[in-house]
C-alpha cells in the first residue's frame, strides 16, 4: 500500500512523501510522486496516530463495566478522533470490581479485537488521597499494598502499564518501587503530596503525573506542591487534559512553556458518555454523572468535576489554535511522548520506516479524514 501527500509529519516538520506499508508496518519511506500511489491525500497532514494513556470509556461503555464487547466497541470506533493506541482506564472501585474489569482487558487482549491497540491498563487508583480524590468513590479508597497489587496484576495477565497513585500514602514508597522495578509506569495524581513528597517520590521511581493541575495540591510560591514540581523537574512525563475547561488555555501555554516538546502527554479522560447524544444517565465508579453544557462531567448535583468527553483531534486543535502551543509540541504530546513514557517508542509515535503503520490524516480544521491502524483503514 501505498499512501501520499505534500505533508507528511517526518522529522518534526511536513515534507511532501510517500509511505509504503505492508503487514501493519511502514516499510520505506519515498519522495512524493516515487510510485503510484493507492491513495493520494493532497495537501491533507498525514501524521502519527493518537495514544491516549488515560482515558475510561466512550460510547456507553466504561473500562469498570468489565463487558468484552463493549471494549471491543470502543476500541473499533475510537479511531474516529485519530486514537491508535490506548489505555483503557479503571477507576477506583471494590477489589472485586477492579479485578473483573483487568481481567477483562485481558480477555479481550488475548481473545482479538478490531481498531486501536490496547498498550496496557492505566489502573487510576485506589492508592488516592481522600481529601484530592475528585470524583472518586471515597468508600473505596484503600492502602496501597504491593500484596494487592500483585492480585490486580495476575487478575490482568501482566497488562497494568501505568498506575496513578498519591505518593504521600505509599508506605516507605514500596509500591512505587515494586512498580517501577516491575516495567509498570508509576504517575502521581489525585495526590495532596507536598514538593518534598513529590520529590521523594520521583527519588523512588515514579516517572510522571496525572491531569496535572487537577486532583492536586495547588501551586503557590510558597508552597509549590505538585504543580510547582511539575515546572520544575522538566524531565518526567505530565499528562494533562486538553479541553479548556479543565485547565485555563493560559495554564496550558503555561505548562508547555515548562515541559517543553518532549514531556508532556495530552489525556482526554474520557467518560463512558463520550461520542453518546446529550442527555442521559451516567455513573462512574458506581455514582451518578451528569454532563453539562460546557462538555464536562460532574457529580450530579455538584460542581465536582468527574472527566471529560473530549475528542483527541480537538484537543489537538484547542493546543494550537487557542492555548497557542507550538504545533510540534502538542502533537508530541499525543504521539512520540506517550510512547516513550509507555516504553513503546520503538514502534509507535513516528512515521518512520519499521514503525507500525498508524496514520492520521488530518484536515486543516483538524477532523480526521482516515485513520490507518497498523495499515488497516478504520473509517
């Protein structure tokens, strides 16, 4: 197969070219007009494809439900927004829950499936902080134990990726230890970790933070918590949701202006509502949602703020078009970094000859014409 256009995102810049692919990989790399090409975008950017590392669900289904064709579901249509990789995110819930919902995955992993690849399980608590838990179930917040954990990851078959945990409730920091020693990805959110704590943290393992500025202690100039060590320690990943709600687009140009192009990781933190038409009743961990008229999630009957319903391809578009984040950096945040954070990098994030051959093209107002997912076209 091959696919062409005058601007195709290589080496941090648009040249025109041309991608052969062939069994789920870019194989060469050619001068635009080399061969025939199967299908030519034109002007159209062609750009790596999307990895969303934190992220609970779309089209009515949430990673906790633990249903197999529901994760199927959502893994053949999220490609709609340019997603190409994922990691299907629990929320805190009874160990009985969690556990059905990681075995799930595992299923599904293990039995096939159709569209973006599942890299891993993102299992966002139950090791919070009570007082930064955001909309969180409290009944379920638990002590983290590396004893436990080791029971959800057999649970998975070895497929928890990247935990989020508050580093400050990690007794002696064992858990963050075990799992970084463990090729599990260790972020610190939902946290009221101090800068000292976090940095004890970062001393034992943990490598990036969740939704930084959300479930977190505050910056203050005095105090600069976990948004202070997020500008500071520029060399851990930071994911953050892109939406311009959940963060001012002037604290996103913020941030970037901190993290630079190689360190901060755009989430949508999507809920089972994402892609569903308005209305309707949702839950996450087991209470009730509602979204408002801004996108956003809550509590129902609160202003507590319980994820997003936002589409990869915008927030791609919020970073550039309105937060003002040079083009480089924000498409970085969605492709190579997550990759390099999830230790994938050696075959995802790029186009490049011997990368899988996942493809976004791209209009110029930033719908997604096609996305190619390991050389399959999904839409």
């Amino acid at each position: 197969m091959i696919l062409q256009s005058k601007r195709v995102w290589i080496g941090g810049q648009f040249m025109a070219a041309q991608l052969e692919t062939e069994n789920g990989k870019i194989v060469r790399i050619l001068p635009w007009g080399e061969k025939a090409a199967d299908e030519d975008y034109g002007e159209k950017r062609m750009v790596p494809g999307f990895i969303d590392v934190h992220t609970h669900g779309a089209y009515g289904f949430d990673t906790n439900d633990g249903e197999p064709e529901g994760l199927r579901d959502w893994m053949r249509r999220i490609p709609e927004e340019g997603v190409t990789s994922i990691l299907p995110t629990t929320v805190t819930q009874m160990p009985d829950v969690l556990s059905k919902a990681v075995a799930n995955v595992a299923r599904v992993v293990e039995e096939g499936y159709e569209g973006a690849e599942i890299l891993g399980i993102h299992f966002e608590g139950p090791y919070l902080d009570m007082e930064y838990k955001g909309a969180q179930p409290p009944e379920a917040i638990a002590q983290p134990t590396v004893e436990q954990f080791r029971m959800y990851q057999e649970a998975a078959h070895g497929l928890i990726k990247y935990i989020t945990m508050a580093p400050e409730h990690d007794p002696d920091f064992a858990l963050t230890r075990y799992c970084s020693s463990h090729g599990v990805v260790v972020s610190m959110g939902h946290s009221s970790a101090t800068y000292e704590q976090a940095l004890m943290g970062i001393a034992n393992g943990a490598m990036s933070m969740t939704h930084v500025y959300n479930g977190m202690t505050a910056y203050h100039h005095r105090k600069p918590g976990l948004v202070g060590t997020a500008f500071r320690v520029r060399d851990i990943y930071g994911e953050i949701i892109c939406d311009g709600c959940h963060s001012h687009l002037a604290a996103l140009n913020n941030y970037f202006t901190a993290k630079g192009r190689d360190y901060a990781i755009m989430i949508s933190d999507s809920l089972r509502a994402k892609h569903c038409p308005p209305g309707g009743d949702y839950e996450l961990g087991g209470h009730p949602i509602e979204i408002g008229e801004d996108g956003l999630a809550r509590l129902k009957g609160t202003d507590t703020i319980a994820g997003s319903t936002l589409y990869m391809n915008r927030g791609l578009k919020i970073l550039v078009n309105e937060a003002m984040v040079p083009f480089d950096a924000a498409l970085n945040s969605c492709t190579i970094n997550p990759a390099r954070a999830l230790r994938v990098d050696d075959r995802k994030g790029r186009l490049a000859a011997g990368y899988d051959a996942d493809i976004v093209v791209l209009e110029d107002d930033y719908s997604v014409v096609q996305t190619w997912c390991k050389g399959i076209a999904m839409l």
